[in-house]
C-alpha cells in the first residue's frame, strides 16, 4: 500500500506551457551486473528456409542474465501495469530470474523517485528546455552514436542525456554523483553489440528513458517482447492518421500520444533543470534516439523551432549491423523467446517505417525552411561513410550549414578526440548477406537506396 501511494504521488499528471502537460513514471534503468566485452561478441549464423525464403538464424543465448536490460530501472507501478497486460505473453520458466532482478528493483526504484519527488519537482515543474533542441535521426546502425558523441563534446552550446540520465531517469538530479560511484562497476566497457565504449558520462539514448517512464509506451518494447513486435508499431510516429500495422483503434492513439509527450517533455525539463545546476544557464539539448526518426512532425508540435540532423548508410551494411545487434544484444533482454522471422521482420519492417516516415517529415522540414524569412536550415543530411573518415570537416560542415559557431575549445577537442579513438576504432567485421537476402532488402528497402544514391 505504501509503494502504492508513492507511485501514485510522483505520476500526476502535471500541466507545463506546452499545453501537452507533463507525467512521470519515475524510474531507473539499472545493470545488475557486469561482464567481459568478449563474451558477448557472437556472430549469426545463416540459412535459408524453405522454397529459398530469406531469413536468418539467431542463436538463443543468455537466457538466464539478469544484465544490461532497461527494464530494470522500470518503477513499481509502471511494472505491474506491464506484467497485468502481457502476463500470458511470458516465458516464465525461462526468464523468472530477470523477472524477479526487475521486480525487486521496481521497488528501489519507487523509492529514489519519491526522494527526488520531494526534493526537486516543484522546480522540475518550473523548468522550461531550450526552444531550439537539437535532434540526430538516423536508422539504428547508421553512425547515431558517433555523430551524437562528437557534437556533444560541444560542452558550451549543448547539453545531453548521458547513460547516466537514460538510467536513472527517475533520480539523476540528486543520485547523480552517489550513483556513479556505487554502480561503477555494473558497466561493461565496451556495448555488447561494438567496440563503442561505455560510460556513464557518455551521451545516451532518451528513448531508453521515456520508455520506461511510460510504461512501455515505445518502439523499444520489441526488445522484451518481440514475439509481439507488430503491437508497438503505432509508437513510432503516433499518427492519428496511420493505417496497417502503424494503426491503433479509435481514441487509443491520443491516449498513447498524450502520455509520450508528457514523459519525453517531463525528461526534457530535468535534462534542463540539471544544465542548470551545472552550468548556471540552460543549455541546447542534444538529443538522440534512432526512432525519432520517424516523429519529425510530433517533435516540431513540442519544439517548433528544433534543428535535426541526419545521417545514413550503406543499407545493406545497416542490415548486417542490425542483424548482429539482434544476436549479441537483444537476448539479454527477452521477456519470451522471439522466432528467427519475427526478429528478421522486426529489422526489415522498422528501416521501412522510420524511412517512409523520415521522407513525410523532410518536406516538412524543407517547406520550413522555404518559408523563413531568415533562411535559417532546420535539417541537414550526412553520410557515415564521410562521416568515420573526414569527422573533423564533416562536423565542422553541419556547425557551416545550421549557422552555428564553433569555439576554439571544440575545434581542439573535436581534433584530439578524433586522432586519439576515432580513427583508430576498430569496427566490427559481418558476415556477407546471401543472395536471397540481399534480393529482400533490395526490393524492401528500395526507395532508400534510390533517394540516397547507393547500390543494390
């Protein structure tokens, strides 16, 4: 009953000026525990099915860790809301110890929320972001995380969600520096699916937070239930107007909508409140999640005055990458145990809805830009292949066309950082892809390869 009140307490519903309102699940995304980088750097194995049907095998694998799963800083009240809807969608004989690691943090979680409750929302509530918020899109796999790591060391324009913030969304405004030192070691030093290091001070995905401040209300929930997959399509754009499997019944998508935006602008406004605390003044938020992608639209309704930026790649190396992701991170995850074809489907269909999404929300974009007065640019594209070999003249070529300046203090950090780690990161090798699969992605994923100008 007390944890039932103080969950109730901490998710109000708040009204903020947007005129969407703010809402938080708190929650805290935790690692129970942490492992050699090398144990989870396994390859797929492929084949082809019947009449030469394209797919893949995925190697089940880590059935029984209770790791480097978001869920675990999932709150109480959010997490039984989840176990009452999917409850018979569950391998319970499988995955109970991930299932109890999540349970009996929930309970943690609730707590740490209700202290920052106390401490802190009269000002979260307070706190409005910066009006022009940065925005990486991109496919998972396109180079997300390298273009949102080298701009964020803009310490003087931006501020970001750490891993950190995507971790401990429900308490980082005073857990922050205690936290950091206690779960030092939960992190492994490199992802699972990379070479990309890991640390709590590194920018994150905000996604990863707003997913469990929501309840599940995200295109990230096929990574625990992904034998459901086709349920959380309606997530990626939350269009009233959608239809197929991008669709919900009537009245259903404003509900799902409503609580999104008032979880994402709620984690904006304590991104906020921290930069302040930090740094005196609000800074730019820098912010990126790949399934942004495909909500241009919803985000210029939050911040119509937001920049994006862009970056794409080979699709075919974007399927290989993807696919590796899948084997060596998602089983850590799992809540029951997908088909080889439904995690197949899951990277075929997600590329098609975040492109033809991404394609609606550029003319949006450009149409924008067509009709200022100031000629200001709100979307700039870039490659990953110009990106991992020029950074420097790449990044300093988006600061040229968004208008913005670039310190001194960058231009020597963007060059150390860049001659010390980037060129010398060593990149994961993949396994070709077949003919049938590469015949696949070349039909599905045909407009992309057209409109961005590489190879089938």
């Amino acid at each position: 009953m007390v944890l039932f009140l103080l969950d109730l307490l901490i998710n109000t519903p708040m009204r903020v000026e947007t005129g969407f309102g703010s809402s938080c699940w708190i929650s805290l995304v935790m690692i129970a525990s942490k492992s050699s980088a090398s144990d989870v750097f396994h390859e797929f194995d492929r084949y082809s099915g019947e009449n030469d049907a394209p797919t893949y095998k995925f190697t089940p694998k880590f059935l029984k860790s209770v790791k480097n799963n978001p869920l675990s800083g999932i709150c109480f009240l959010a997490w039984v809301e989840i176990l009452t809807s999917r409850w018979r969608q569950i391998d319970y004989h499988t995955y109970w110890p991930r299932l109890v690691v999540i349970s009996l943090l929930s309970v943690f979680n609730s707590l740490l929320g209700f202290i920052e409750y106390l401490l802190y929302e009269s000002s979260i509530r307070k706190a409005t972001p910066h009006p022009r918020p940065v925005f990486i899109l991109g496919h998972p796999r396109t180079g997300t995380t390298l273009l949102h790591s080298l701009v964020a060391m803009d310490e003087d324009q931006f501020d970001v969600c750490t891993t950190f913030c995507a971790g401990f969304p429900s308490c980082f405004l005073w857990f922050e520096r205690i936290g950091k030192v206690l779960f030092q070691g939960v992190l492994d030093d490199t992802r699972p699916m990379d070479n990309v290091v890991l640390d709590f001070d590194l920018p994150q995905e905000d996604e990863l937070a707003t997913n469990v401040l929501t309840a599940g209300t995200s295109p990230y929930m096929p990574l625990f239930f992904m034998s459901q997959e086709t349920d959380f399509r309606p997530y990626y754009a939350f269009d009233d107007n959608a239809t197929g499997d991008e669709a919900l019944p009537e009245a259903q998508m404003p509900k799902a909508r409503k609580r999104w935006v008032e979880s994402f602008y709620y984690l904006c406004q304590k991104l906020t409140l921290r930069s302040i605390k930090r740094h005196g003044e609000k800074r730019r938020l820098l912010l990126k999640s790949p399934v942004h992608t495909a909500r241009i639209p919803l985000l210029l309704r939050i911040f119509p005055n937001a920049q994006f930026i862009y970056i794409h790649r080979n699709p075919y190396e974007v399927f290989r990458s993807a696919a590796h992701m899948a084997d060596t991170t998602y089983w850590y995850t799992y809540c029951n145990t997908p088909r080889d074809d439904q995690i197949l489907e899951f990277i075929l269909r997600q590329y098609e809805i975040l492109w033809d999404r991404y394609e609606d929300g550029k003319q949006i974009l450009l149409q924008s830009e067509n009709n200022d007065t100031k000629q200001e640019k709100r979307l700039v594209e870039v490659s990953y292949s110009a990106l991992s070999r020029r950074p420097v003249e790449t990044v300093s070529d988006i600061y040229n066309q968004l208008g913005w300046e670039m310190s001194g203090r960058m231009e020597d950090r963007l060059s150390e950082i860049v001659e010390k780690e980037v060129m010398n990161y060593k990149r994961n090798s993949h396994m070709d892809i077949d003919s049938a699969m590469k015949s696949t992605i070349g039909k599905r994923w045909a407009r992309s390869f057209d409109e961005l100008g590489y190879k089938k």
